[in-house]
C-alpha cells in the first residue's frame, strides 16, 4: 500500500533556476508531475508523484498538494518525516523547495 504526504511547496522562480513554465500538481492534468524530493544537499533523491494540488502552479508560487511515493520497495523514505525541508530535484536542477505538514 503507498504511503502518502501532504507538502506546502514553494517552486522557484525561473530567474533562481527554476523552470520557464508552469507545472501541474494534480491527477486531473496532463500527465502526472513526478520529479524527486531530497532532503539536505546530499541525501537521498525519493521519487514521489504528485497526486492532488491545485492544478497549475507557476515558477515563484507557493501551495499545498498531496504527493505519492513511489518507490518503497526499494527506496528508505524515512527522512521525509513531518517538518522535514527538502528540495524539488529535476534531474541535476533544483526547482523548488518544500516542507512535508503531514504523512499517512
């Protein structure tokens, strides 16, 4: 069974790196947004899924979505405890940052 976290993310703007288009964060869109999160400068990269948000979110806001993890058969997501800070990884690039407010 796949465990769950609710995250407040915050995607950065494009001018601090962050993508040149909107994303989205939801099951009802295009498609399904599943970059990594990893907490620290050097931990884990944890592929998640975005899984209920608001729809489209641009570089610079902030929101509150639901993520899916989705690999716990083989990945540790220990580190993603409530409060924890990570970073929203696309490939080698930092796209935005988070805090994880609640997990099942």
């Amino acid at each position: 069974m796949p465990t769950y976290a609710d995250v407040l993310v915050e995607m950065l703007p494009t001018a601090e790196g962050g993508r040149s288009t909107p994303v989205h964060l939801g099951e009802d869109g295009p498609g399904h947004y599943r970059p990594h999160f990893r907490v620290g400068d050097s931990g884990e990269w944890l592929g998640v899924e975005f899984v209920d948000g608001p729809g489209l979110v641009a570089p610079g806001e902030e929101t509150n979505a639901t993520v899916k993890f989705l690999f716990e058969s083989t990945v540790d997501y220990s580190p993603l405890v409530v409060g924890a800070r990570f970073n929203i990884m696309e490939g080698p690039r930092v796209v935005g940052r988070g805090t994880i407010t609640r997990r099942d």
